[in-house]
C-alpha cells in the first residue's frame, strides 16, 4: 500500500487514500497523531503541482496547435495631435 492522496471528513478530520501497489484497490485511513504532519501537507499539495489546463511552454507564440490561443501584444495609442 503506498499514499497517494490526502481527503478530509466531516469535523475537519483528515484521511489518507493508499493505493495496494499489486491489485490497484484504494483504501481510506484516518490519520494518526503520530503521523508526518509535513508529508500529509505534501500530499496535499501534490494536485497543485499537475495543472488541468495543459498550457504551451511558451505562450507567447502557440506552437501551430489551434487550440493553443496566439496571445497579442497590447497596441499602443499614439498621443492625440494638438492643434
């Protein structure tokens, strides 16, 4: 059994989902007082580290994909004429 995630219960209670590293099966655990309060803070975090919305490399140009928006530079104004 390995921790993959972090969830929390009614009462602001954590627990720990492990995964059975042969079948696959997911499991909740409460968690202990004697448990590594660091490493139930990077589990927790883990999703942020896996954004949802995959994004280019570099933004500013696409890469041909049409589902890569081209972002655009703002214009600049050119200062009005006095008469």
């Amino acid at each position: 059994m390995e921790p993959i995630a972090v969830t929390v219960r009614g009462e602001g209670r954590w627990v720990l989902i492990h995964r059975c590293t042969n079948c696959g099966r997911l499991r909740l655990n409460k968690t202990a007082g004697d448990d590594n309060v660091l490493q139930l803070m990077r589990l927790a975090a883990l999703p942020l580290t896996m954004p949802f919305v995959p994004f280019a490399a570099d933004p500013g140009h696409g890469n041909g994909d049409p589902a890569t928006p081209k972002i655009r530079k703002p214009r600049h104004r050119q200062a009005a004429k006095e008469p």
